[in-house]
C-alpha cells in the first residue's frame, strides 16, 4: 500500500470500512473511480459541517466532485493507480490563510521528503478489498512542538473528519450500486 511508502509513521491514525454489496463485486479500479466521482451533494455532513464553520459551497459546487475541491483548497494526489487513491498536504498548525505548504513539482516526492519545522503531514487513502471500501487517515507532526499543538487539534477535528469520510465511502458506494 503506498500510504506505508508515503507515511510509514505517525502521530494519530483513523481508519473506516464499508462493506460493498454489489453484483458483481466491483473491482477496485471501479471504486477508486466511485471515490473521486463523490460530488459535495452526495456528502451531506459535510456541507452540514462547512454551513456550521460559515465555509458556504458556491451555487454550482455541490455539483462539483469533492476531491476537486480539496485539490483546489491545497491537497495533491499523492498517488493514482487502479487500487488506491492516496490524498495529502503538508500544513502548518498556525498561520494565516490555509497554511499549506507547497509540495512542489512532484508532490509524492514533495510530501515524503517534506521535514519543515512547524507542520504536520496528513494523507488519507481509498482502496477496494476483498468486497470492502477502505480508508485510512494518517498525520505526523514535523517537530514535537507541532506534535503537541496538534495533539489539540486532532481532538476538536478527529470526529467531524471520520464522519466525513464514513459519508465519503457511503456516497461512493451508492455510486458502485447505481453503476453496477
């Protein structure tokens, strides 16, 4: 799994399982392409969550596929391939504006070789096994500073951001069911 390349350590972890009853059982190039056709509509704790935070999608966003939208707000794509999608930024705990770091111009190459004091790494992946949508979220601070800063973070977040992605993979399996 490149997740394990890409962040063989870390500070917190979180991981979801969603069980994909489809016939025939999709394989897991069909839902990776589930997971990154998943529209802002078809997460509504999500909008829930950013009408919550004042963070208002524009009109015609809902329509708009939700990794876009992250890619748009500073994550890359870490890694494609037909059995795993893997998504992440760097980003620092305090600072103005978002505070992603850029990964530069190969950003699997920019995210495991990033070490600057005063972020922390966050990539989260989507795979397909034996029948079961997959996702894992893992993060590792930069510095022990950072590590306790967003120890803090990641007891105000840990929540929403698993409720997410459990609506992330339900969405995406509606979508595996509607296809198949």
């Amino acid at each position: 799994m490149e997740l394990d390349r890409l962040l063989p350590q870390w500070d917190h972890r979180e991981r979801h399982r969603l069980a994909v009853r489809t016939a025939p059982a999709p394989d897991a190039t069909a839902a990776i392409a589930a997971v990154e056709a998943v529209q802002w509509r078809d997460v509504p704790v999500f909008r829930l969550l950013m009408n919550f935070g004042s963070i208002n999608a524009k009109r015609g966003e809902t329509a708009r596929p939700f990794l876009d939208a992250m890619i748009t707000g500073g994550f890359s794509v870490l890694h494609r391939s037909p059995d795993e999608l893997v998504v992440g930024a760097a980003a620092k705990v305090t600072g103005p504006g978002n505070g992603i770091a850029d990964l530069g111009e190969d950003p699997h190459r920019g995210f495991r070789d990033f070490d600057r004091p005063g972020h922390y790494k966050v990539a989260f992946n989507f795979r397909c096994v034996d029948g079961e949508l997959l996702t894992e979220t893992r993060v590792v601070s930069t510095d022990p500073v950072t590590r306790r800063r967003f120890r803090r973070y990641w007891t105000v977040i840990r929540l929403p951001s698993g409720i997410i992605r459990k609506e992330w993979l339900r969405a995406a399996r509606r979508r595996l069911a509607a296809a198949g």
